[in-house]
C-alpha cells in the first residue's frame, strides 16, 4: 500500500545539498529507527532487521527520494505485522 505521504519528486529538478539534506531529515523523521542519506544520486536508509530480536542492520536504496520512503513504508508495515503474527 502506497502511503499518502511519499515524497513524490521523481522527475523533478535535481536538488541542492541542502534541499536533500532537509529533504533526507524529514524522511528520517518519519522513520526515526532509520538513518537516511544520499550519494551519487541515489538515497539510502539504514535500519533495523525485521527479525524479532535481531540486532543486525539492513540497508535499502533508491535511485529516488520517494522510492525509498515508499520502501520504508513497506518495511515498517511488514515489520510490524510480523510482531503482531506473534503476538
């Protein structure tokens, strides 16, 4: 499921260091467990591993800003259904 909240600036003008920065800031503040940057065009979360217990990190990427905040989006979802499965 698509969240309302994506960024969508695919296709837009190419945008400063700061407006990335800020723009990467607001997206880790919607996903505070995952340190967002960017390099070289393409952005990047590193965050938690979905398994219960795990303490190993994953790292996603997208050649976009939204594309990534749609990946975190999934992978929270997925994160959380699998705690509530074991409940």
């Amino acid at each position: 499921m698509e969240s309302p909240h994506a960024p969508d600036v695919q296709g837009s003008l190419p945008l400063t260091g700061d407006q990335a920065d800020a723009l990467a800031a607001g997206i880790a503040r919607a996903f505070p467990a995952w340190r967002i940057w960017q390099a070289g065009g393409i952005w990047y979360a590193a965050g938690p591993c979905p398994r219960p217990g795990c303490r190993c990190a994953r790292t996603l990427h997208a050649p976009g800003p939204g594309g990534l905040y749609r990946q975190l989006d999934d992978a929270e979802q997925r994160t959380h259904a699998r705690r509530e499965a074991l409940l």
